[in-house]
C-alpha cells in the first residue's frame, strides 16, 4: 500500500513538475518532442482552423439569407459603386469551408490532437515510437494549412473541395497552391498513422494484450490503418492533377484525350476512406465517454473492436457510392450499392451498444455525456440519413443536392465534432489539471445541439424538394429553409465559441482537480494530474480498463484511485461520485 | 519527405543508443522495423496511382502501347537496371557490415551504393536530354521534331552534347564544386570525418558525370548507327511515312537535314515521322512515362540523401552489431526502390 | 480590376415568366407534396415510396434509439450513494439479433433500390432523342428533326431519351419533378431517360458545379400534351437547315475522299448502313457503332480500327479540325442515312439503333468493368452513360 505522499505524487494535482512547465521558453514548445505538447500545439492549429473555416461557413449562410446574390456583392458595403462578381466570392467561400474544414480541421482533429495526447498514456508508454516524426506530422500540418493560406491570398480557390477536373485544370485561381497544401497535410496524416500503428504494436504496457486496449485506442489503430493505406493515393491523385494543370499530360483533360471520371476515382478512392478517418477516432471517444460517465463496463467490446477495423477495410470498397451520377455503367453502381449497405451495420450495431451501456448505470449528465448523448442523437441521423443515398434509386434524385449536404454535416458536425468537443471536456481535467465550469459547458452543449439542427435539418427537405448544392442563389421557394439553416448557423457558431471559452478560462482559473476525477479505468488515469513530464512517475500497473469496479475513490485526494493503491485507513468506496 | 526512422543515440550518455521512450533495445528496433516497413506500404501506394493509370492507358491505347517503346533504347534502360541491381547488393552488404560493427566496411558500400544511384541519374540525365531535343514530351507539348535540336549553348557546342544536358547538370556541377572545396578545408581544419564525407559526396556527384559520360559515349554510337539505318525504328514511324510518301512535303525535309550537324551523324529520312501527320497521341505514352520516371528519379534523390547520413554515421562509427537499426531501415527504402525499377523497366522499355 | 456582376434571374422574372403555372409568389406547384416536388415521370411515384418507406423505417428506429437512450439517461441517472448495478456487457443472442434484422431491412432497401433504378435506365423501343448540349452556363437542346431551343420540350407520355455532352467542364442535368439526373461529361455522350407523365413547368438545374455562374445555369423542361402543341409552343433557334443536312455538308467536305455511301468500301469504309451495326475490329473485337465510337474514331481513327482497314489506320485525325457540334451534325446524318426520315417529329421512332431500350438489364455487356477501371473517354459501350 502506498503511503500519502506517494499517491498525492502519483494521482493528486502537481502544481510542480508537471508535463507543462518542466520547461520554459517558447522554443521548448517550439522543438518539443514530447507528445502531449504536440498534441496542445496540434489543439491550437485545430482549432484556429475551425474558427477559418467556420468564419467562411457563416458568411456563405449569410450569403444564402438572401437568395439573390446580394450579400457577397457587398453592395450593402459600397452601395452601388460595388461590382464584386458575388458568385465569385461564393464559390471561393464554400471551397475555402470545405478545403480548410476537411484537409486542417476534421481529418487530424481527433487523431492528431486529442490522440497524440491521449494516446502513449492510455497504453501506459512514455512517448509515441518516433517523437520526431510527430513533430514533423505537425510542423507539415503548419505548412500544408499555410499553403492552403497561400492559396487564398493567390487568387483563392474555386474548385469546390473536391477539385473536380476539367473545372480544376482551366479554373485561374491558386488551385496549385491548395493541392499542394493538401498534398503536405497528407504526408502530416500519413506520418502520424505510421507512428500510432507502430505505437500500439510495440509499446502496450506489460500485460496489455490487444483485448486489453480500450477502445478509443482501437479506433486510433483502425484509424492508422486507413491514413497509411488511403493517403497516399490521394497524395498521387494531386500531384497528377498539378501535373495536368503545369504540364498537360493528359490524363484527366478531354482536349488531351483524358478522362475527367478517372479524376473522380482516384480522389473518391482516397475520400471515402478519408471520411471514416474521422468518424472513427470520434466513435471511440464516444465509447470511452459513456463507458464512463456511467460508470458500466461497455457492452459489446468485442464487437465494436471488430468492427473498427472492419469499417475501416470495408471503407475502401464503396468509394463509388459519390459517383452514381457520374455516367459510370450499372453494374458498377450495382456493386458499389450493394457493398455501401453493408458498411451500415457495424455502425448500426455500434449505437445499440452504446445504449446498452446506458443500461443499468450511474449516468451523470455532466458536459462529456452530454456531448456522447448529443453524438448518438445526431450521428444517429446522419447514418440513417445515408441509407437514403446507399439506395441507388433515391441516390439518383437526392445527390448533389442539399440533403447530401445535410447528410454530411450531421455525421462530420454531429459526430465528429461532438465527439472531438465531448473529448476535449473529458481529458481537460487530466491534461490540465483543471475543472472548468460544468453548467456553462452543458450549455455550450446545448447551443451547438440545438444550433446544429436548426442549421441543417431544414436542408434535408430542401435537398429532396430539389435545391441544388454550391448553389449562391436559388428560387423563392426555398427561401425559408435557407433563412432557418442560416440562423441556425449562427447560434451553432456560438455555441462553440461558448465551448471554447469555456475550456481556456478552466487552463487559468479552473478549480484544481487531481488525477481521476470521473473514475475511469484506464492507464492515462493512473497518472498526476496534469501528467509528468514522463507521463508515469511508476510503471502503471495494467488492468481492465473497464473494470471500474477496481477502483475506489480518496476522499483525501478528491479522485479515484486503483485499489492498489488506496488508502489503508479509508473503508473502500465505490459509489460514483457526481463532480 | 521526412524520414521514417527511429532515433540515433543520446552523445551526452556514454553512447547509449536507446531512445528515452522505449524501455529496451528490442522494442526500439521492433518499432523501427514495423515503422519502415509500413512506410514502404505508403510508398508503394503513392505509386500505385500512376500503375493504375498505365493499366487504363495500356488498355485503352494499345496501339500506342505497344510501339511507343522503341523510343525508348533499351540498353540505356538496362544498363540502368545493372546498375541499380548491383547497388542493391553493395547496399545489403552495407547492412551485414553494420550488423557486425564494421563501420569501415559499412562506410564504404554505402560509398558504393550512392554512386551507383548517381550513375542511374546521370545515364537518366542522356536519355531525359536526348528525348527533350527531339520534341519527345508529354501529350499537350508534344512536338516530335525529325532532327535534334541544335546546341545553342556554347559549353554544348564545345562538348557535342545536348543544351538540355547542360542544364541539368548545372546544379551538379555546383555541388561538386562545393563538395571538393569543403572536403579541402576540413581537411585543413583537422577534421577527418568531415573530410571524408564530403569527399564522399564528391564522390558521389562524380557518379553522375560518369553515368553522363557512359550514356553520351553510348548515343554517339546510337545516332551513328541510326544514320547507317540500322537501328530500330517505330512502326508508328513506318505508318507516318506512307502518309509522307503520299504527300510532297517530305521531300523538302530531306534536303535541308542532308547539311545539319544537330548532333552527330545525319538522318535517314526514310525512318523518320513526319512529325505534322505522327498521332500527338504518342505523348500519352510519355506523359505516364515522365510521370514514372521522374517520380521513381525523385525517390532516388531522396534515397541518396538517406544514404548519406548512413554514410556520416558510418565514418563516425556508431553501428554495432546490437545497434544497426538505420542501416537496415535505409536498405530496406532502397531495395523497394529498386524494386519500383525492376517493374518500370520492363513496363516501359520491354513489353510490346 | 473587379469582373461585372452578373445578370442572375431574378425574383420578379422568375415570377413573371411562368406566371400562370405558378401563383404571383412564385409558389410550388399545387401538385407537390410536402417533401417533394410533384411526380411528373413515370419512376416518380416509385422513387417517393421507397423514400418514404426508408423514412419511415429511419424514423421508427430513430425514435426507438432516442426514446430508449432518454428513458436510461433518466431512470440510471447518477445518485449520491447509489451503486450502477450489475449487468452483463455481453449478449450474443441480443447482439446477434440487432445485426441481422437491420440487414434484412437493408437488403430490401438494396433490392428495391436497384430494381427502381434498372427500370429507370432503360426505356422502351422507339424512345426519342433529344441531344443536350451543356456549356459555361447554359443548355441547348437540338431536338430530332434538327430544330433547337433553349429550353426543353417534351411531349407527355413519350419516353425520351436525351444523349447528353458538354462542351467544357462538367455539369449534370436535373429536373427534380422527374426525379432523374445525370452528369454531362466533356469528351463522351450520357444519356438520360424520362417518360414524362405530367403536363406542365418543370425547373431544370445543372448539379455539377461548373463554376461562375453555375447556380444560373437552369433551365425549364415543358411537357406538352402532343406534338402540334409542343411546335407551336416552343421559342425554337436555328430554324434554317436541319441536323442531319449539316452533317451531309461536312460528310461531303471532309470525309467523302475516303468514305462513301454506295456500300463499296474505298479507303475507308462506306458509312451509308452502319448506324447502329456490329463492326468486327483487327483485334477480333466487336463494338457497336453508336455516338461513342463514331465520335472516338473521328477523333482517334487508331483507336478502333474496323477489319480489313488495319493494322494501322490510314484516316487522319480531325480533332480540331471538327467541332464538337460538326460530329454531332454528322452523327445525325448517319442516322439519317440509316433510316430516313428518322429526323422527323411527327411522332416517328428515332431509329432504334442505340438499342440501349431493347437490352434487358440481365444482358448488360459483361465487359472487363472492374469497379476500379472507369473506362476512358472514348469508350463506346452502350448504356455505360446509363
């Protein structure tokens, strides 16, 4: 048994020698290698994406407010002395969104700034296999996302996110500029699948076997799968397009004898599996969410473990499920039908087994259940919402028009955000050592839920009624959706400043918390709070992490600690506790 | 490209080569070999796109396909492959080297190793050359001339090589320069190591105008053989020229070449296209082919750098046979280049 | 330095145009329903049932999983002092059962999905074609006695068959009351098939985006009750020579030096009967003569070269030297050639040469389609644009 210092060295809240000022100096962030400061640095490139892209979001809903085209003509600016080609600026708009918010944003949100942080410790090891590829990863980050800045300041980009050929080859914006933008946050994704996959291979905590894993860390893995497989073709797809562009080969221009549907593959074959580069990473963070906020062991481990990387193989299968418009021959669209429909139920099945650990808990409706609740509510919609366009029949009227908008928005908003905000509010306490204020968090929550709806339920109906995407005007009869969807914009943008916000004033003024505030059982919890620069000041002692029955809470310490390590003069207790 | 490896030693730590992160030898290793080998699965995939749009390309242009690689002189090509070939061997015994702490030897065939990739890129250099004089480029510039162009510069003009040669040897003259010099002074500066290695580089460098050498000795041979006629010639060549004996224009072509000196020899017109009536379509062909190459050029560039900082290791000593792990990862990079050739080759140069 | 605006269409044109099929608030049309636009084709009715089936289906489940998750979150909310209870974490039964029930519903989504959607892409014989033109940002349609018109004209109950092209970049044709789309492809013909089963107004919008003016780039389609009307009705363009007699001009201008149609075969084949006809290739291969190849082998004559006339083509290639809009004109002329009168709009058949109508879905042509290899631009299978 451990004496009191010792487990206020181990598990309490270190003021001294923590993982954040050991060191000083902005070149000690700088040329860090320590992955809990890259995963903080990676939080803050993140997250400055999202405010961009989120900046861009709001001005193409305030655009759309107004279905004539008046609004980015800024003629309410200038009067009538402005002559700005408001379609122009439009499409510029919704392509910066799309490329910032998927390429800086959702891809490496999860992984790389909530898993660079988490990860090492969840499997009891120091460090990732290779910390200078990590920062490498990060400092591509920083470059990519700079060329994609470039990019704008270079005649912006008008692509559309996904570049399509021959537009993307004539178009005289800076699409060079951007493809090579995305080209490096590529390699940045790619760099951190190697090190995650290796990472979990050879550095589980003695006695972790992969059953042992919890399953935010089969996700990651699953994850790591995809971004080595995946990436570099898109990587190749780029470079063939900047190719085409500079030089003519020939390969996706008609005048040269190209194909411009062979595009369309090579970028589906990356961007299909791409998208469940984030939605897995965020299911696991769900898993690890309700798990233990209700205290109860999840149902099913086995099954969503599978599962995982079934998604992730399977994913790779049904790329042409964007295409079926695309004058690509029946049999094609049968085939590729048929394999989307079975993707589904994994992440059906996931769902029900995130209810059944509802089932018989200790649920305390704090900001990270919050946000899992808020996850199923609205991924639940997003999944169900791709059944309609799995079916080639209602595929054929539903795409390119705004319910396949709304349909992606509700499972990367509604399920990757969430789960990236949810994380964030779960693992602040650990990696800062402080509580932030749980009502203004819940409504945070609230704000982005109810916000989030408003913003893109009404275009699920516009969608089937026909109004067609990346559209910067549209006829009267859709008015009234826009208008909603556009308010809605604006409250869900609040609602994530409020989160923000939230989190940054708990880093300086947040009550003090210590190791294991919420109880759970994994190894990043095992730890002070925040954690040592080394992460463990002991080699953590492996056991289930969803055991949760092995833990028992110290009132001295005001956090869980494991039973080994419990105080010899407290009676045990395992009742949960509400923070 | 950044580098997919694990970490060398800590100086300040009586040589301790293992990484603060991982608990032992074993592990650091194992997560190096894991490491490098899924980074061969990126590379191959960040290949696979442009296999892919051979396959398409083969498939819907056959005709093309099947002719379009008497360009392309198969002994340029196979020299190229010996070469490459023999470089993965030096570079294997550059691994058994470290395996048993000879650093010497570790030195030494990875010296080799780099030279021959140098050679590849300077044989590379002629044929790349040789192509762009006659017009040979991809489809939207394609502009296949009967005749090579003139040499304009005066250094080409003196050396009887192509501009376009010159052009792309200007940055390796640079660094050969640059080498020797620094070579010189920290040799002066009493620091041998350093001395070696850029003599090393010089080395190197050196390779490339040998490759250059032995490909020009090589053409001038080709374009005498190619005047007597008896060198190989396209059917896509034959077929532009029943249309040139339907119409008059050729006959004025022949005249003007009977005085040209663009490179040696002179040209029977007889085996020559009428670059007006010659399919442009022929440049899909070397669209994918420039793809290839120059991507497949690029990664031996990137592996000549790795392979110098094995190099530098080397003359500094720090493998031991419980400590070898970069030498391995780095062969293990070259041998799948090396690979990526073996299959170009035949893809490009042989199959009709 | 800053591009003008551009002319959009406006609240009040919109309004104005159509005024009487549409109330003065440019309302929807009476016949919509809430979710959808008003089902003017015959796939349309089915196409909202499935929806609605997969809605409905959705639907339940979602309340099922909202219910349950609402009702757990309250009934096992935390409590000062209460223990969660013990429950198991695995169930293969449950788990079983969750997973294969849904699969069930999915594989009649599947199922009904496709079977809709092989009905949609293949229409009778006899259908008519109307060829669309798609450019930056406009429509053309040039209908099949070779009038054009800006704006579509159907007649109510006939299965058309419209072959698509794009002159520059991509766009995708889409009239949401028929609930069909289809992209149009710069380098290739697609095709989309509609038996329109209403009489009226339809909006028509291009879905690819396409650039600048890409959300201007829309269109009517008018379903006329028959023929007479739809002549009398239709702002008709280019009303001076018919398709096919364009064609006939540059046949004689370009390619009557090698080609002739007199059925002896000269240089090149003669052309007077192959429309719609089976060519063995040099390679033994077979393919049909439809918009595809001939377009491919105007462009690149090595591509497909007929047997007898190899190994190496003789013919000179003309791109660049006919436009897109030449083929097209010389393309109806084969046609022409092949059944005269075929360029008729008195209710006449197109010739049933593309032959795509009379191809069960079974007998799609079990070619080397891999899902990975998207064939290239010149590849003249039928019902690939499907």
């Amino acid at each position: 048994m451990a004496t009191a210092e010792v487990r206020h060295e181990l598990f309490g809240h270190a003021e001294q020698k923590n993982y954040l000022n050991c060191s000083k100096g902005a070149l000690s962030w700088l040329l860090t290698l320590d992955h809990k400061r890259i995963g903080i640095m990676y939080l803050i490139g993140v997250s400055v994406a999202l405010l961009l892209a989120g900046f861009f979001a709001l001005m193409l809903r305030t655009h759309l407010y107004y279905g004539d085209s008046s609004f980015l003509a800024l003629k309410w600016l200038f009067g009538e002395a402005a002559n700005y080609n408001a379609n122009k600026v439009y499409n510029q708009m919704f392509t910066l969104h799309g490329a910032i918010m998927v390429f800086s944003f959702i891809i490496p949100s999860v992984p790389a700034a909530l898993g660079n942080m988490v990860l090492p410790m969840m499997l009891g090891a120091k460090d990732v296999a290779f910390p200078r590829l990590n920062l490498a990863s990060f400092y591509l980050w920083v470059f990519g996302t700079g060329f994609l800045i470039v990019a704008l300041m270079n005649g912006g980009l008008d692509t559309g996110w996904t570049f399509y050929t021959p537009y993307s080859i004539e178009t005289d914006t800076g699409v060079v500029y951007a493809t090579m933008g995305a080209f490096i946050l590529g390699f940045s994704s790619i760099f951190t699948g190697i090190n995650f996959l290796v990472t979990v291979n050879t550095m589980r905590a003695p006695g972790m076997g992969w059953y042992g894993m919890p399953l935010f860390l089969w996700s990651l893995y699953a994850t790591a799968i995809i971004q080595i497989l995946a990436t570099p073709v898109l990587g190749i797809t780029l470079l063939m397009l900047i190719a085409e562009r500079m030089l003519g080969i020939g390969i996706f221009n008609p005048k040269f004898g190209g194909d411009p549907v062979l595009f369309q593959h090579f970028f589906w074959f990356y961007s299909h599996p791409a998208v469940y580069i984030m939605i897995l990473p965020a299911m696991g963070v769900i898993s690890e969410l309700i798990s233990v906020h209700a205290q109860k062991r999840i149902f099913g481990y086995s099954f969503i473990a599978f599962s995982s990387v079934a998604i992730a193989l399977l994913g790779f299968l049904v790329w042409g499920h964007h295409m079926f418009t695309s004058g690509q021959s029946i049999v094609v669209n049968l085939i590729f039908s048929a394999i989307t429909f079975s993707v589904a139920i994994p992440s059906a099945v996931k769902v029900f087994n995130w209810l059944a650990t509802l089932y018989k808990g200790s649920i305390a409706l704090n900001t990270p259940m919050c946000y899992a609740l808020s996850f199923i509510f609205l991924f639940g919609i997003g999944g169900l919402t791709g059944l309609f366009l799995a079916t080639l029949s209602t595929d054929i009227h539903l795409h390119d028009t705004y319910f396949v908008v709304a349909h992606f928005h509700f499972v990367m908003v509604g399920g990757t955000l969430t789960a990236f905000l949810g994380g964030m509010f779960h693992w602040w306490p650990k990696f800062f050592g402080r509580m932030y204020n749980d009502f203004l968090g819940r409504i945070g929550c609230f704000l982005v839920f109810a916000g989030f709806n408003l913003t893109f339920f009404p275009q699920f109906v516009m969608g089937a009624r026909g109004m067609p995407r990346r559209y910067a005007s549209y006829d009267p009869e859709f008015q009234i959706f826009h208008q909603w969807s556009t308010i809605g914009a604006f409250v869900l943008g609040i609602g994530i400043v409020l989160s923000f916000a939230v989190l940054l004033h708990a880093v300086w003024f947040g009550r003090k918390v210590a190791g294991n505030p919420w109880g759970a059982g994994s190894l990043e919890w095992q730890s002070s709070s925040p954690p040592s620069f080394h992460n463990f000041d002991h080699k953590p002692i492996f056991h289930d992490p969803y055991d949760f029955d092995a833990l028992v809470y110290d009132k001295g310490l005001d956090t869980y600690v494991a039973r080994e390590f419990m105080d010899p003069n407290q009676v045990p207790e395992r009742v949960p506790v509400t923070h | 490209m950044a580098v997919a490896d694990t970490h060398h030693h800590d100086h300040h730590d009586h040589g301790e080569f293992i990484a603060h992160h991982f608990d032992n030898a074993e592990q650091q290793f194992d997560s190096g070999k894991l490491g490098i080998w899924v980074f061969l699965v990126t590379e191959v995939l960040f290949f696979s796109g442009l296999f892919v749009a051979y396959i398409l390309w083969r498939y819907h242009h056959p005709e093309i396909f099947q002719q379009a690689h008497v360009f392309l002189d198969k002994v340029l090509g196979g020299i190229n492959t010996v070469v490459l070939l023999f470089s993965s061997l030096t570079m294997a015994l550059a691994v058994r080297c470290s395996q048993m702490s000879n650093n010497r030897g570790t030195a030494f065939y990875t010296l080799i190793t780099m030279v021959c990739a140098a050679i590849f890129l300077g044989v590379k250099a002629i044929e790349y050359s040789h192509k762009w004089d006659q017009g040979i480029l991809v489809r939207s510039m394609w502009a296949y001339t009967l005749d090579h162009q003139e040499a304009k510069l005066g250094i080409a003009q003196q050396l009887g090589v192509s501009d376009w040669l010159i052009w792309l040897s200007i940055v390796p003259a640079i660094l050969l320069g640059v080498f020797i010099v620094a070579s010189v002074t920290a040799t002066l500066m009493a620091k041998p190591i350093w001395s070696k290695f850029y003599a090393g580089l010089a080395i190197t460098v050196g390779g490339y105008f040998l490759g250059a050498l032995g490909g020009q000795i090589y053409m001038k041979n080709y374009e005498a053989r190619e005047a007597a006629g008896t060198a190989q010639v396209s059917p896509l060549v034959l077929h532009a020229d029943d249309k040139a004996a339907a119409s008059a224009q050729q006959h004025d072509h022949t005249g003007e070449h009977a005085g040209e000196h663009g490179h040696a020899g002179e040209h029977h017109d007889s085996h020559h296209p009428d670059p007006k009536s010659l399919d442009r379509d022929v440049g899909v062909f070397f669209s994918i082919y420039y793809c290839m190459t120059g991507l497949h050029a690029f990664h031996i560039l990137g592996g000549i750098a790795f392979l110098s900082w094995i190099y530098f290791r080397s003359l500094k000593g720090h493998w031991r046979s419980d400590y070898f792990g970069p030498v391995e990862y780095v062969g293990l990079y070259w041998h799948l280049v090396d690979l990526i050739w073996i299959y170009l080759f035949p893809m490009l140069y042989l199959i009709d | 330095m800053f591009p003008q605006i551009l002319n959009f269409l406006s609240q009040a044109d919109y309004v104005n145009k159509y005024v009487d099929q549409f109330g003065p608030n440019g309302a929807r049309s009476p016949d919509s329903s809430y979710w959808f636009p008003e089902q003017a084709s015959s796939i349309a009715r089915s196409n909202d049932s499935l929806y609605m089936a997969i809605f409905w289906v959705s639907t339940a489940f979602f309340l099922a999983i909202v219910g349950v998750m609402c009702y757990f979150v309250i009934k096992y909310r935390r409590r000062p002092g209460v223990c969660p209870q013990p429950s198991s974490s695995h169930n293969t039964t449950i788990e079983i059962l969750w997973s294969v029930l849904p699969s069930i519903l999915l594989v009649w989504f599947f199922y009904q999905g496709a079977w809709d959607y092989l009905i949609s892409k293949y229409p009778p014989e006899g259908a008519e074609e109307v060829v669309v033109t798609g450019k930056k940002w406009d429509w053309t349609f040039t209908y099949p006695d070779g009038d054009q018109a800006s704006e579509l004209h159907l007649v109510l109950d006939r299965p058309t068959k419209l072959v698509m092209r794009s002159e520059d970049v991509l766009h995708s044709f889409f009239v949401p009351a028929f609930r069909q789309k289809m992209d149009v492809v710069p380098g290739r013909y697609t095709y989309y098939y509609v038996k329109p089963t209403m009489d009226g107004i339809f909006r028509v919008f291009c879905t690819e985006y396409c650039g600048d003016n890409h959300s201007g780039m829309k269109t009517w389609c008018h379903v006329h009750k028959d023929d007479a009307t739809r002549k009398a009705k239709t702002e008709w363009i280019n009303k001076d020579h018919k398709a096919w007699e364009n064609g006939e001009r540059l046949f004689k201008l370009n390619c009557a030096g090698c080609h002739n149609i007199n059925g002896v075969a000269a240089t090149g084949p003669a052309l007077n009967a192959i429309w719609g006809s089976e060519e063995s290739l040099i390679d033994g291969t077979k393919v049909k003569v439809d918009e595809n190849y001939v377009s491919e082998s105007i462009k690149y004559p090595n591509a497909k070269v007929v047997a007898g006339y190899g190994p190496v083509s003789k013919m000179q290639t003309f791109e660049g030297k006919l436009s897109n809009q030449d083929i097209d004109y010389l393309i109806a002329y084969f046609k022409h050639l092949k059944q005269p009168g075929s360029g008729d709009t008195a209710g006449a058949p197109a010739t049933g040469a593309e032959g795509n109508g009379s191809a069960a879905p079974a007998a799609e042509p079990a070619k080397t389609e891999e899902p990975k290899a998207e064939p290239a631009a010149d590849k003249p299978a039928e019902g690939t644009g499907g």
